[in-house]
C-alpha cells in the first residue's frame, strides 16, 4: 500500500483536506489520480463505499504495487489494514481527535468560488483553501467539491493523524458539510504553478458486498502490541 505517498498528498493540496467527514449515502467504486511528480506516472487511489465502510487501495503509477488495501468503519471508529504478501490483516482504533494534532493543522481559509468544472462528469463547485502551518509556512491549492460523491477525504484524513474536521468553524465549510458535498478535484499550488493534484478518473455506482470490506479467507488476524499501562 503507498498510503505514504496518497496522505501527505492530501495534506499538502491546499488542504482540501478540510472536507466533510459526514457519511456519504453514496454506494460504489470510484477511481482517482494523483500526481507529486510530473516526470513520474501517475499513482491510482481506489474507493470503495457502503454506508459507514470505506476501503482504500493504492496502485503504483509504476505496477507491482497490490500489497494490500485498508478500511475505516467510521461508525465503529477502526480501521483495518490488509497485508496482501503476508496473508495478514489487523484492527486497530481510530484516534480520537487530539487538540495536539489539531494544532499542528495550523490556521485554513476556505474561500467558495464563482467557478465550477465537471470532473469525469460530475459538476463540482471551486474553493480557495490556503493553509498557515504551525511552523508558519503558507500552502495553497483549489479544490472542487460535488454533492454525494467523491472522496471521503475528512474520514481518511482524520483517521491517519488523530484531528477533528478540518476547519469545521469555517461557514464555508460548515455550507459542504450540510450539503454532504465532497472532494473530486484538489490542485497544489507552489510560486503560481500547480505542483500536485489528485483528481477523479472514473465512477462505478454498482453495489458493493459486505464482503468487499473483509479479509480475505484464510488471513491471520495480527493483534496489536500492549504498551505498560496504556491500550493497545
């Protein structure tokens, strides 16, 4: 799994990371690119949605990269990582959100647009999301947001670094949250010139079993490690 390259994307596209971690009633597959590099291939990030479930895969723009795939419950609060090569899985808890990692989000502007785009033929509205990090440094980026559809960037986000919905004081963003409004385009932006993007490739609205959302037969269950006085 390359999550190591797909989370610090997220954070570092203007922070569109401030979307809605609100469930989305939207079931099915979606297919999204995402580039850091423009002298390298595009990676693919897979979603797969039901109801509280959604699953991540991540595919290198070079192949050979099935290694696995993870999966949050956002009503359970956990999130599963399966390991493909070694025939493992393990569940852990999602972390409550910590005012320290909060903290280190810095400060967001979330500023809606006169300006929309159709992305793999969705209609999306434009925001202007700056963010000043807590070590003062300043990034930028756009990022288009459709109704009942897209990435479920709130919950992924929130999942890998323990802080609440990104900018939920923001009346901008509050106006996504109410709408169930979510991220199908996000653009960084560097001195004027775009440097990242993730954006939507391809939507399937099929139905998606519960069994999607498992490990795979025969898969050994890892349990997580017990530290001295604290939960696992």
């Amino acid at each position: 799994m390359r999550f190591s390259r797909i989370v610090p994307l997220i954070s570092a596209l203007g922070a569109a990371a401030a979307a809605p971690v609100a469930a989305q009633s939207f079931e099915g597959t979606i297919w999204f690119a995402s580039h850091r590099d423009e002298n390298a291939p595009a990676d693919t990030l897979i979603q797969t949605t039901k109801g509280s479930l959604v699953k991540l895969e991540t595919r290198s723009g070079t192949g050979g990269d099935r290694g696995g795939y993870a999966v949050l419950d956002t009503k359970a609060h956990t999130m599963t990582v399966i390991m493909a090569r070694e025939q493992k899985y393990m569940t852990m808890p999602i972390p409550a959100p910590s005012p320290a990692a909060q903290k280190r989000m810095g400060e967001i502007s979330f500023t809606e647009t006169s300006r929309t785009e159709t992305v793999a033929g969705v209609s999306c509205q434009v925001y202007h999301v700056s963010r000043v990090d807590s070590d003062g440094k300043k990034k930028e980026g756009d990022g288009c947001f459709a109704k009942n559809v897209g990435l479920a960037i709130g919950n992924i986000f929130s999942s890998y670094t323990g802080t609440a919905s990104l900018g939920a004081e923001n009346p901008a963003f509050a106006k996504l949250t109410q709408q169930n409004m979510h991220l199908v385009k996000a653009t960084e932006t560097k001195d004027g010139k775009a440097s990242g993007w993730l954006e939507m490739i391809k939507v399937d609205r099929s139905a998606v079993p519960n069994s999607a959302f498992e490990a795979p037969a025969g898969y050994t269950k890892m349990e997580m490690p017990m530290m001295p006085g604290k939960m696992p």
